[in-house]
C-alpha cells in the first residue's frame, strides 16, 4: 500500500511549461533569426519561470495547476518569446515586429480569458491571482524596453514602475497594506499592454509614439501616485489609532 499524497509529488506543470519554452524558443531560433543571446535569455526567463511557480504551488501545498493557470502558463510562454525577440533586438538583431507584436497580442488578449476560467470553474486562488500578475508586469516590462530602445529610456519607466513600488515597499511596510479595489486602477494596468503593443508595431510616425507613451507614463504615475497617497493616508490614521489606545489611562481622580 502505498503512502504516497498529493502534498509530497512534486507538480509536473513547470516542467512542462519549461518543455514548451524550450520550443518556442527553438522555433524563434530557426524562423526569426534570434541571436543567441535571445535565445539565452528565453531560456533563463524559462528557468527562473519554473523555478518560481514550483516554489509557489508548493507553498500553496498544491500540485494541480488548473485550468485557469494553464491559460497563465501560456502567456507566461508567449512573454518568455517576446523576451528571446526583445533582446535580440537590443544588440542589434531587429526581431520581425509582426511576430514580436502577434505574441505579445496573443499574450494581452488572454489576460482575460484566464480570470473568466477561474471564475467559471470555481477555482479563483491567490496563487493564480499572484501568477497572472506578474506575468503582465513581466510583459510590461519587456514591452517597455522594446519602446525604449528606439524613443529613449526613459521610456523603461512605464515597466520599472510596478518593480520600483515592490522595492519601496521593502523599506517602507505601510506600502503592502491592502488597496480598496477601484476599476480605474484596471483600466490603466490593461492600458500599459495595449499602449506599448502599438508602439512596438513600428505604425506610429516619432511624435505620436512619443505622445502614447507618455500617456501610458503620465497614468501610470497618476494611479500609483493615488494609491500611495492613500496608503500613507491609511497608514497614519492606523499609527494615530495604535497611539490613542495603546497609550496609559490616567486613573480618574477621586471625588
């Protein structure tokens, strides 16, 4: 009889998420001309990518995937392309812009297919919230140094942004308090994708590049920007509540 549970077999997904990875990028090298360094750098992103959802199915004491983080899985594999094509880029390899742009599409339009998955089956979860997540920072990320590779680096902040509030928050704890959810805050992440996909097909004439990428900038500062305000807002009127009754009553005087 055997002993053996679902909490102690290792899940086989990232193995097979890395397996399509490999692949994808075998297929960029023999149709796209990728360099080697994009080759190199799909298959580290393919790596630290199943390295990270086997820590995290694990600390989530699961091994099933699901199908709404099968869907995740994909994009993550479709991003880890558009990654091996970007970098191609950046060291002087132009990657075909109609299959840089395609993948990184597909990628965008599943962001809400997976969610829809979730909520149909039932099988919502913090870990497949976490994953979707940041495969579109990641995603943004990539994008954004495509974009500024051709109109300048300071384009990079649109996906330094996301990176640079996790790191603040290091220092500053109040920073990881729980946001109120606001559909603004969606709109705008969806925004960054859809913007920085249009730059990068190559259609857009300089000053019009420019313009939508500094409005998917000036929003992004605008959203973060509020939901910091709130966070400091929230997290001294929590200090000022700690303060009023943690603080010693004075006994009353006797009459």
């Amino acid at each position: 009889m055997t002993t053996t549970t679902a909490t102690t077999t290792p899940s086989r997904a990232p193995l097979f998420g890395f397996a399509a990875q490999l692949a994808l990028i075998a297929v960029l090298a023999g149709t796209a001309g990728l360099t080697l360094a994009g080759g190199l750098a799909g298959i580290v992103y393919g790596v630290v990518l199943c390295a990270l959802l086997g820590a995290a199915l694990q600390r989530a004491g699961t091994t099933v995937l699901g199908w709404a983080n099968l869907v995740t899985l994909g994009r993550a594999v479709l991003t880890g392309g558009v990654t091996a094509l970007v970098t191609s880029s950046a060291l002087g390899r132009p990657a075909p812009v109609w299959l840089l742009v395609t993948m990184a599409a597909v990628a965008l339009a599943m962001d809400g297919v997976d969610g829809q998955v979730a909520r149909r089956t039932g099988t919502s979860s913090q870990l497949g919230a976490r994953f979707d997540m940041e495969v579109d920072a990641f995603l943004i990320l990539v994008l954004s140094v495509h974009a500024a590779i051709s109109y300048g680096w300071w384009a990079l902040a649109i996906g330094a942004f996301r990176y640079a509030f996790v790191a603040a928050s290091w220092a500053l704890p109040w920073l990881t308090a729980a946001l109120p959810p606001r559909f603004s805050r969606k709109v705008v992440a969806a925004q960054q994708g859809v913007l920085l996909a249009a730059v990068a097909t190559g259609l857009l004439p300089d000053w019009a590049a420019i313009a939508v990428l500094a409005v998917a900038l000036a929003s992004l500062t605008w959203s973060f920007g509020r939901d910091i305000a709130w966070l400091h807002r929230a997290s001294r009127i929590r200090a000022a509540a700690h303060e009023r009754w943690s603080a010693p009553r004075r006994p009353a005087l006797a009459r």
